[in-house]
C-alpha cells in the first residue's frame, strides 16, 4: 500500500507543537544531499525554522544525524537543542558533550586506517571519520559499491561490537548497540507525542520506535520504509514544519 504524502489535511491528526517531542535527520532531510559531506548548503530559513522548532516544542526538538556532533554544530551554530551524532553514539545534551565507550579505542583507530588505505587505493571513493566509527563513501564512485560493501562488511565481520551498516551510496562502520531508535527511546515520556523526520536506512530504527509509540514518522524521499507518511525532498520537509508551527495541525 502506498504511503500517503503528507498534506494539510493529513496533518490534522499530529499534535500540537506543545505536545509533541520532535527528532530530525539532518543530511537529506534538513538539507539536500552533496556529493561530499562538506559540500552541502544549509538553506537560509533553516537557522530560524529550528529555533521556532525547538521554542514551541519547549525544547523537545533535536537532531538526530549520522555526523558528528561537531560537524552538526559547525552547520548549526544557533541552534539551542541537543544534538545527537553518529546515530547516537555521541551527543551535546545541554552543552554537555558524551561520547560512546568505544570513541578512540584501538580498534576504532584500527578501522579508520583500514578505511583510509582503501580510499587510497581506489579513486573516487571517501572516507568519513567519526568518534567512534568511520564512513565509506562511494557516491562518486558508483561502480565500487559492491567492493566497497564487501570491504565494510569484512572489516567488522569478526567483532561482536561493531557492524557495518549501509547508507545512501556508503558504508558506515559504527557501534552495534548504536542506533537512533536507542536515541528516540531514550527520551520518549508520557503526554508527548513523538515525530520523527528521516530520508536514510539509518532513520528506519527511529520510524520503528515512533511506530510502536503511536508517533508519526516522516520519509523524505523515495526507497523501501516503515514510516507512515512520506514527503518528496527536503524543501517540502521544511515547508511541512512551518506550516505545523503555524497552526496546520488540531
């Protein structure tokens, strides 16, 4: 069955900014996709549009992404609300930063150099550090997906606590007990209904609690998902929010 695009009248049945707890996706969601992580654009109404996000949530907007905290708050400077990177296995939670155990270790330094040499190796591709993890991309190097995967993959076969998951045109090595369904979870509460807005597989984890909750998920873009509404880019996710903060819902 089609997943219906969100429309005025669909809106009808979210809450009310003042009861809801809203968890965004930042890449692909917030903003278009680049061929580089370092080469997006963050729209001009986007600062303003968290702010009043996070103001009529009473401060129950966050950013749930697969960067890091740092690059979020480079992108972001202003916003006031917490921020979670790398799925959740870093976050800036009341300016406080924390980090999951695994940041740093020998064996995340190991991978980030595996995945290093491999770019070197292989023109087109990209890595992506992150704390406690790593990204490969192939975006621009389509016809490695397979290798790349494959690599991924094999890097972290034998290790309980990491996993290889697949992205948008890449790889990330990250945490195995480490997504953002654990972030929405931990911060569900009784009388606040959960929103969640992603474009990803990554995202899928979070749809999956907001579900079970009784929440509304939101899937920028085409693909394969568990969310129950879906808009086409993330332009008309952005539209979609300010007509929810100007009175577009019950």
């Amino acid at each position: 069955m089609p997943i219906p695009l969100v429309t005025a009248s669909l809106m009808h049945d979210w809450p009310r900014p003042e009861a809801a707890f809203l968890f965004l996706d930042f890449d692909g969601t917030l903003v278009d996709i680049a061929s580089t992580p370092d080469g997006i654009c963050v729209p001009p109404d986007l600062p303003d549009l968290l702010a009043g996000l996070w103001h009529r949530t009473d401060g129950r907007a966050c950013i749930v992404s697969g960067r890091s905290v740092d690059d979020l708050a480079q992108y972001l400077p202003d916003f006031p609300g917490d921020l979670y990177g790398g799925h959740g296995a870093q976050a800036r939670i009341a300016g406080d930063m924390r980090d999951h155990h695994l940041a740093g270790s020998p064996a995340i330094l190991q991978y980030q150099a595996a995945i290093r040499d491999f770019v070197a190796d292989h023109a087109g591709t990209l890595a992506e550090m992150k704390a406690a993890g790593a990204v490969l991309h192939f975006r621009n190097a389509p016809d490695l997906a397979a290798e790349a995967t494959r690599f991924a993959e094999q890097l972290v076969e034998d290790d309980p606590d990491m996993v290889a998951h697949p992205a948008k045109m890449a790889m990330e090595l990250k945490p195995a007990d480490v997504d953002k369904g654990g972030v929405v979870s931990s911060l569900l509460r009784d009388g606040v209904t959960p929103l969640f807005c992603g474009d990803d597989t990554t995202d899928e984890a979070g749809f999956a609690v907001v579900n079970t909750a009784g929440g509304h998920s939101i899937k920028v873009g085409e693909g394969e998902t568990q969310a129950r509404w879906r808009v086409p880019d993330p332009a008309t996710m952005r539209r979609v929010l300010k007509d929810w903060l100007a009175g577009g819902t019950q």
